[in-house]
C-alpha cells in the first residue's frame, strides 16, 4: 500500500477515536455515493455531522486543511444529499473539516474546522 494511502487510513482511524474522545458517535466510516465519499459520519447532540478527514505530516508550507478545496467539498455535498434522502429525519446537519498534523516526533496536532460552507 502507498505511504500515503496508510496515512490516510490512519487518519481516520485517529479521527474516529479523537471524535469519540469528544463525545460524538460514530455512524459510519468511509460512506460511499458514487464516487463520492464521506470519510466519517457521526452524531453530537441534535446535529448530524459529516467530516473530511485529512491527515499529514507536518510542513511548515501548507496544511491539511488547505487540501478541502470547492470541488472535494462539492463532493462531499452531493454524498450528504444522497446520505440525507437515504436517511430521513435529520434536522440539523453540519459539515466539518478535521485536520490532523503528524510531527516528525510523533506529536499529532488535531484541528477541527466546524460548520464548513463554500
């Protein structure tokens, strides 16, 4: 598997943990539509939440963050709607970008970007 493949399931797999840590519940992993792809979605309190998770090492040029851009977060949208019409009853929903920075020490950096609109 290419290194960065195994970041990103990493990634994930530290973003499950850390959102659970913060009291979310996790309903689903790596939802697909199409090929379209919700990396995590969970609940907290009356909202429904879909997240990008995008894991890196840490670069002092750029970060995780930066890599969400119109067409990933159009991508995004377009699976939520599909999750949505699957999956009725949701009132509030919100869509989150978590970051996650690895350092060369083995220090990881969590960056929760909440309620994300293009």
């Amino acid at each position: 598997m290419a290194l960065h493949h195994e970041l990103g399931e990493n990634g994930e797999q530290m973003a499950t943990e850390w959102l659970m840590q913060k009291g979310y519940e996790i309903l689903h992993r790596n939802w697909r539509y199409g090929n379209c792809e919700i990396d995590i979605i969970a609940t907290r309190d009356e909202f429904l939440h879909f997240f990008e998770v995008k894991a890196r090492r840490y670069s002092p040029h750029c970060h995780p963050e930066d890599s969400v851009g119109k067409k990933k977060f159009k991508n995004l949208q377009r699976a939520a709607d599909q999750y949505l019409y699957l999956n009725p009853g949701h009132e509030w929903i919100q869509y989150d970008i978590l970051a996650i920075t690895i350092h060369w020490d083995g220090e990881v950096e969590y960056f929760l970007v909440e309620d994300v609109f293009y």
